[in-house]
C-alpha cells in the first residue's frame, strides 16, 4: 500500500506489516534527507503532496512492481511537511521468496515514484535562499522568507 | 461560459498565493485553461514543464474542460 505520513516515518510497523512466512527476501529502501544539494548547504526541507493524485499514482506503481516482479508484497510511504537532516523522506519495502526479485522492485518502486507521483520537495539553505527542486528556474532564487 | 474549481501546489501556490481558486471561465481546454492563468498570475513555468489532472486524475493538455471540473497543474515533481 502506499501511503502519506505527515508524521515520521515508523519503519519498523511498516516492516512488521509486509512479513510473509513465505518469503526468504526483505529489501528495503530509506530516502534520507542530506544537508547538501549540489554543493550547498541544506539546513531543512518540505514536501508538499496532492494527496488525492498521489496516493493513486503510488498505489499504480505498487500494482505494476506486483505485476513484474515475483513478489508476495510491496508498500511504499512518503513524507510530507517539515523535515529535518538526517530524517528519513520515503521508504520502500519489497518481499519475495528470493532475493533477486525483491531488489529489483525496491528499485522499480522508488525511481518510479521520484518521477510520477505528485509531490514536491522546498529546500531551504543555509545563505537564506529555498527552492522548489526540479523548479528551479522558477524559484530557486525567492529568498526565503 | 464555465465554472471550475483550480488548486496549486508548490510552486504554483506560492505564486498564485493562494491554494485554490473557483473561477468562471471561456476556456475550451486545459491548456487554454493555463494560459489564462499564467497570464494572470504571472506563473514562471510553460505549460511545457507540466502536467495536468482533472478531477484527481492524469489528463492530456488538449482535453476538454468541463463545467465543475476541478483542475490541478502539476510542475515538475521531486519526491524521494
């Protein structure tokens, strides 16, 4: 399932969620918040999510690593709101009988995600500037009130 | 002449300055839709670099637009 968190990430429920007696494989991802984006210090960052569109398109995605992947089962949950260095952005979690599958959909599942669904990441630095990331012809520069 | 409901995101919203918007409208598609807009509020991003949904589903630019739909731009997304 994937789902939004406003709150932080409890990856150890998520993962007791996903457990299967079938399964042999447990490969999971973390995306983390660094305090640096090309060179420049990050102090904290924001994600903005259409929630509607965005628990659609997740659940897509989870459907279609279903479909390709031997899989006994997948989730996915993001952040939302305010984030501080060092917490965790999204996690990803794929079971299967062996491991070669459950790798392949933790990878399918995260990269999809980062370009399909609707969510939104504001970095704000440490010289007093934010940006929305992949806008940043068009507000990297708004200082940062 | 139409009613639609708008809502902005991220950047969209910091520029409209406001997170949703009812609106009456002449435009006959979305596309048309967000050239008004833009022309509006003055949005940096070319319709180029978005997507659009109607009613919290994916559409394409040249689709029509319809009395109470309700409209979302959608820039360039960055999660993970």
């Amino acid at each position: 399932m994937f789902q939004l968190s406003p709150e932080l990430l409890r990856i150890h429920v998520y993962e007791a969620e996903l457990r299967d007696p079938r399964a042999g494989a447990y490969v999971s991802f973390e995306g983390w918040v660094r305090n640096h984006q090309h060179g420049r210090p990050v102090l904290r960052l924001e994600y903005e999510a259409y929630a509607d569109l965005a628990l659609k398109e997740g659940g897509r995605i989870l459907e279609e690593a279903r479909e390709r992947f031997r899989l006994y089962n997948a989730a996915c949950v993001h952040r939302t709101g305010a984030l501080a260095i060092g917490d965790a952005a999204v996690w990803v979690g794929a079971v299967s009988a062996h491991r070669d599958a459950a790798f392949d959909a933790c990878r399918y599942i995260i990269d999809e995600v980062k370009v399909r669904v609707p969510i939104w990441k504001k970095e704000y630095y440490e010289d007093g500037y934010s940006g929305w990331v992949n806008c940043e012809n068009c507000a990297a520069h708004a200082k940062d009130k | 002449m139409k009613t639609v409901q708008v809502q902005y995101y991220a950047v969209l919203r910091e520029q409209r300055g406001a997170g949703s918007d009812e609106l009456n409208t002449e435009a006959d598609s979305l596309r048309a839709l967000y050239d008004e807009l833009r022309a509006r509020y003055g949005f940096s991003l070319d319709a180029d670099r978005l997507r659009v949904a109607v009613n919290s589903e994916f559409r394409d630019w040249a689709a029509p637009l319809n009395d109470g739909d309700t409209v979302v731009f959608i820039p360039p997304v960055a999660g993970g």
